[in-house]
C-alpha cells in the first residue's frame, strides 16, 4: 500500500516541524515537504502533486484562503484546513469548506499551539479521510477565476427577517458537569400549528458544501422543518447556520433548546450537544438539546436525532444521509424502520467526498433512494408532495 504523501503549510517553523512529526507517527502518512505560505504551497504543490494538503489559515504572502481558491481552481487536492477558535476562524473555516476544504482541525491555542498534540489522533484521522477524496473534489461556485463575495458582504445581501422565532419557554437542560458549554436558550414563544411532516438529514466530512447545495435548491414554502446533525465542534456551527442562512430562499438557524419548530425552516444542531427531536402537546414538534455521552465518538450524533425521530407518533418522515466517514446514522435509520414509517434517500458515491456513512446505510439495506448529491433536493419535494 503506498503512502499518503503530504505537503504541510504553516507559517511557523515550529508548527511545521510539530505537524511534521505527528503525521510521520503513522506509518501510512509521509510528509513530502513543507510551505511557510500560501505563495509557496502553490508552487510546492505543481511540482510534488501531493494527495493532501494541510493549509493554515493566517499566512503572509499569501493566506490560506486565497491558496485555497487557487489550488481549488488550478490543481484540485484534497486540503484539510489548520482553524483557531475564535470567531473570525470559525467564519473563514466555514468559507474555506465552501471553497472546497475537505475538513478541519482546530488548533487548541491559537496560532502558534505548543499543546497541538491534543488534536494529533484527529489530525491524522481527518488526513487519511481527506486521501479518499482525491478526484471526488468539487470546484467552488462560480466561473473560474471569479471570487466568492466575504460572508459579511453576503451577510448584508440577505432579505431581513422581521418574523419572530418561533419558540417554546422549556428549562434549558444543564451541560455536563466539566464542559463548562450552556445549549443555546430559546426565545420569546410563538403560536405554531401542529408539524405533520418531518425531515431528518445527516453528515460529515464534506457535508457543509454538500448542505449548501441541498438548501438552496429548496423553495421558501417547503412544506416540513428539517432538523441537522453535521458532525463539527462547537464554535463552528452558529457561523455555518448563518452562512447558509444567507444563500437559502428557506430559513437556516442554529437549534436551540426547547424551539417549537416549523415549516420552511432548517435547524442545525450546535457543536457540542447531541440534538433531539420531541412531542409536545397539540402535535407540535419540539427541540432538546444535551450532552450526554458522545456515540460512536460523536456529539452532536446522527443516531441520537434519528433514534428520537423513531419515537414520534402522526408525523410523515424523510431521512437524509450525505456524505461522512463511519456509520453514523445507519443505526438511528433502523430504528426508524422499525417503529414507522420513514423514506430515506442517501447520497451517491459517484458525488460524496468520503462514502463512509452513506455505504453503511447501503450495505444494511435501509436505502430508498440513492441518488447524486445535485439531485437529493429534488428528489426530496417530489417526496415531501
């Protein structure tokens, strides 16, 4: 078997030696070079013709976003992004998804990390995914050489909603005891008509590009909400609502605890806490949010959302699986079989960028509809009418 060959850009010498060190600590990764910027990594990159790229994201010269959009364009590779946690991270991580990163790795403390080995065990799992995806790249929106717009400008170009959020006064469930994390509260409570209809979707590794491509292919009126695992840590997930929510004719928000959700309207689960579905009285359909134990390594956890789906009496339900490693899903899916009726549809291989949760549902037989990333919208209003 040969070797995952890996170009390693960062601006610090240091941080370059540590990633270095990590990634040759598996025996099925080889470090082939290393960039100090998005200038060299270009260059670097047309030369080696690495299978992936780590790419920081705050470089001089060149940042990692503009090398991102050039390489994406130029020489398609699969680049797993190097994001600190603050908020301006969190938003160019989202863009540089949108732009065709593959994944992420947080650093644990800024820039320059003397404790990145905390992440190591991720960084070298999200690598090895990020090789599967090699020839699966999808070009950023837009012609060739044309440069998407900064999410605040898009931001800005979004219709204002004057509609009030609609909500249910519930006790917020606590965190656990050391997180130190409180779930998002819900707002001031509006009259909502019982949900007869419901849409559960799920992913990873490759899935924010691929929620923006379902999203914006759905009218204003869709007919159902649609509740959203997409495994990402905290911190991330509010500026990912928010950057679908300015593309989406639908409404996209991050789920907060004890919202009486709605039709026409998309609910992301926040990084951190495992989001559930309920019912309350008259028929409404409820959000709960919490952090009990990860599954299968994962909170927020497709499982979780779909196994508290199962349990809902009167209500009309479609599943959606997209691309990711592992199998989360696959057990929440048959749970729902068992208990009601359900119609799934789960994404192509010919489209995902990792096929990992999509062949799981597959392979156990739970798949009603196999179809193309492009076409799961689609697919999904034919259904739903």
């Amino acid at each position: 078997m040969n070797k995952i060959r890996v170009l390693v850009t960062d601006d610090s010498a240091f941080m370059r030696k540590v990633i270095t060190d990590i990634l040759h600590s598996d025996p099925d990764i080889e470090v082939v070079d290393r960039a100090k910027n998005g200038l060299e990594c270009l260059e670097k990159v047309k030369q080696l013709h690495p299978d992936v790229v780590t790419l920081d994201i705050e470089m001089p010269v060149m940042n990692g976003l503009d090398a991102l959009e050039r390489l994406m364009t130029e020489h398609p590779v699969p680049v797993v992004m190097l994001s600190s946690l603050t908020r301006e991270g969190a938003e160019a991580t989202i863009r540089a998804l949108e732009l065709g990163a593959v994944d992420f790795v947080t650093k644990p403390s800024g820039p320059i990390s003397l404790d990145i080995h905390k992440v190591a065990e991720r960084l070298i799992e999200r690598v090895k995914a990020a090789a599967q995806a090699s020839g699966r790249l999808r070009k950023p929106p837009g012609r060739p050489g044309t440069t998407v717009a900064p999410l605040s400008a898009m931001l800005k170009r979004k219709t204002v909603r004057t509609q009030p959020e609609p909500a249910h006064p519930g006790t917020i469930q606590p965190g656990t005891a050391d997180s130190g994390v409180t779930p998002p509260a819900a707002a001031a409570p509006r009259r909502t008509a019982a949900v007869s209809k419901l849409v559960v979707l799920g992913t990873s590794t490759g899935g924010p590009k691929a929620l923006q491509t379902v999203l914006t292919a759905l009218p204003a009126d869709f007919p159902a909400p649609i509740l959203i695992v997409q495994h990402m840590p905290a911190g991330f997930t509010k500026s990912l609502a928010q950057r679908l929510d300015s593309l989406c004719a639908i409404r996209v928000t991050e789920a907060e605890d004890g919202e009486w959700i709605q039709p026409g309207t998309a609910y992301i689960a926040p990084g951190g806490f495992h989001l559930e579905v309920v019912q309350a009285s008259g028929g409404r359909l409820e959000t709960r949010l919490h952090q009990e134990e990860p599954r299968g390594g994962h909170r927020p956890s497709v499982d979780v959302l779909f196994e508290s789906a199962s349990r809902l009496t009167n209500v009309d339900k479609w599943a959606i699986i997209m691309t990711g490693m592992g199998n989360d899903g696959a057990k929440g899916l048959g749970r729902m079989k068992e208990t009601g009726r359900v119609t799934s549809i789960v994404e192509d291989e010919s489209t995902c960028v990792v096929f990992g949760m999509p062949r799981a549902v597959i392979q156990a037989g739970l798949a009603d509809n196999v179809v193309p990333l492009d076409r799961i919208a689609e697919t999904l209003c034919k259904l739903l009418h």
